[in-house]
C-alpha cells in the first residue's frame, strides 16, 4: 500500500516563506502525477499544484509563488511557498496518481498557519 507523509509546516509571519515536503514510501518515478491541494476551515478543498510528466501546473493563488518540484530518486514532492499570505493558513494535503486508473493516495497533510 502505497502512503504518503508530508512535513515542513509551521506558523510563519506574512510575506514569509516554507517548503512543505512530502515522502512516498514507493519510487514516484512512474507515477502519472503528484501534488498538492489545501483545505482551510469552512471551505471546501482547494486544489494548488500538480507536476506530471513533461509539465506543471498551478491555481491562481499559487501562480508566481508557489513552486512545486519532485525528486524521484528520494520519492519525495515538494512545495516551495514564497510571500506568503493569511489566506494561505490551511492543511496542505499531498497526493499522488500512481496512473490514470488506480485511486488516487492522499496524506494526512501538515498544518501551515500565516499569521503576525
């Protein structure tokens, strides 16, 4: 069973910045996709990046800056977040697809919380 387990939140003052981390316990090498969504209290999931193979891609909030990248050879995803704001303060949950068909592999996701 494949698991993933993300690290690296914190509280941060705004305009801050933190790199979120997220370990698969399989190689992510093959994996069709990975990436991040976020849930805040009282709304619903938001989705905030995705890598594939041969591209990127962001929401509108994380345009600019956020930066999500993947290490395959330590099965691990990552999520750099620069100037970061109050309403980035949310779970930040790590996924992967490990293809097109399989169910898609949640983690339990790390607190970030932005605020002076």
């Amino acid at each position: 069973q494949v698991q993933v387990v993300e690290s690296g939140g914190g509280l941060v003052q705004p305009g801050g910045s933190l790199r979120l981390s997220c370990a698969c316990s399989e190689s992510i090498a093959s994996f069709y996709i990975v990436g991040w969504f976020r849930e805040a209290p009282g709304k619903p999931r938001e989705y905030v990046a995705t890598i594939g193979d041969g591209f990127i891609q962001y929401s509108a909030s994380a345009q600019d800056r956020f930066t999500i990248s993947r290490d395959n050879a330590k099965n691990t995803i990552y999520l750099q977040m620069n100037t970061l704001k109050p309403e980035d303060t949310a779970l930040y949950h790590c996924y992967v697809d490990p293809s097109p068909t399989l169910l898609r592999i949640w983690g339990r996701g790390t607190q970030v919380t932005v605020s002076s």
